[in-house]
C-alpha cells in the first residue's frame, strides 16, 4: 500500500516536470509512477523543448526546431540556418509584454 501511494505521488511530480517542459502529463507520470525516483530525476532532466531556437522551412514555410534535418511537411532537407526565429518562450513573453 505505501508503494503505490509513493509511486503515485513520484507520478505526479514526474507528470507536472514533464508538463512544464512542454512534454505529455501522461507520458511522465507513467513513467514517474513506474519507476519512482529515476522517473522523476528523468523528467528533470529532460530538454525543455520551448527553448529551442526555429527555423522557417524555405519551400513551404513551416516552422520546426532549428536541429531538424528534415522538414516533415514538405520532406525537404533542411541545412542548419545562419539565422534563426526566436524561441515559443521568447515569443510568449513578448506578447504577455506586448499584447496586441
């Protein structure tokens, strides 16, 4: 009984790290709740996707992660860019700054 009020417990932090990161709630409470502690050192230490800088694809103009190789739209390859769109992070604070 103590283990699975434990494992829940580690789930919900897990999934709360992980949700804040910008990944699936879900994914990391499974994850979490399954494997309590290194579940959560997990989630912890996993990339915050919000930070990476983007790109603008050149052939259909679809925005991915600036460490693409390839854009998923259209197929095309994609060089690494010379210059790169701000971060949803930047942006976001840009606009609770700014609204329009």
């Amino acid at each position: 009984m103590a283990y699975i009020v434990i494992a829940i417990c580690f789930g919900l932090a897990g999934g709360i790290v992980g949700r804040i990161k910008g990944s699936s709630f879900l994914l990391w409470f499974l994850i979490s709740g399954l494997v309590p502690i290194f579940g959560l050192l997990a989630a912890v230490v996993y990339r915050n996707e919000r930070n990476e800088p983007r790109r603008q694809c050149p052939r259909c103009g679809r925005v991915t992660k600036a460490y693409d190789a390839i854009c998923m739209r259209c197929g095309t390859e994609l060089e690494y860019p010379e210059v790169v769109l701000a971060s949803e992070t930047t942006e976001s604070e840009r606009a609770a700054i700014n609204p329009s």
